[in-house]
C-alpha cells in the first residue's frame, strides 16, 4: 500500500520555537497569557523548520499548529525566522 503524508500537525511550545522564557509565566496562576503574548517577539525557531515548511509547501503538504492559544498563527507574524 502506498501511502502519502497529507498534513503535518505539531505543538507550537519547544517544537516550533524556543518558549522556555515563558515557563515562569506558566507556573502563575492565574496565567496570563497577553505576557505571554508579549513576549512572541523573543521566540527563535529551532533549526531545520524553516526548510521543513518549505519543503511541505513544495509538496502540498498541509501543516497545522495545535496550541491552547487561539489562534496560533495570528502570532507567528511577530516571529522572524532564522536565516
């Protein structure tokens, strides 16, 4: 049987980027979550993505981020990938 990869789906926190600045953050309750926001902007993509999401936009593969903030991509502008 051959089968095809249709879509990719991963986490947003230490998958995708660096998060680790907002564990502190995280451990509050309540927590709160526009800090976190704030704080996007730090985020650095782990080496590798970049060319990964290339690589699933030249194949037709879907991607998807499943992440408690909604909606994740609505902050992914606020990062700039690595070189």
């Amino acid at each position: 049987m051959d089968r095809k990869i249709k879509c990719l789906i991963t986490d947003f926190d230490e998958t995708f980027f660096r998060t680790a600045i907002t564990a502190p953050l995280k451990q509050q309750k309540p927590i709160d979550w526009e800090k976190i926001y704030s704080l996007i902007p730090q985020f650095e993509m782990y080496p590798g993505w970049s060319d990964l999401l290339k690589w699933l936009k030249d194949n037709n593969i879907r991607f998807a981020v499943r992440e408690k903030i909604q909606p994740p991509f609505k902050y992914l502008s606020l990062i700039t990938p690595p070189p």
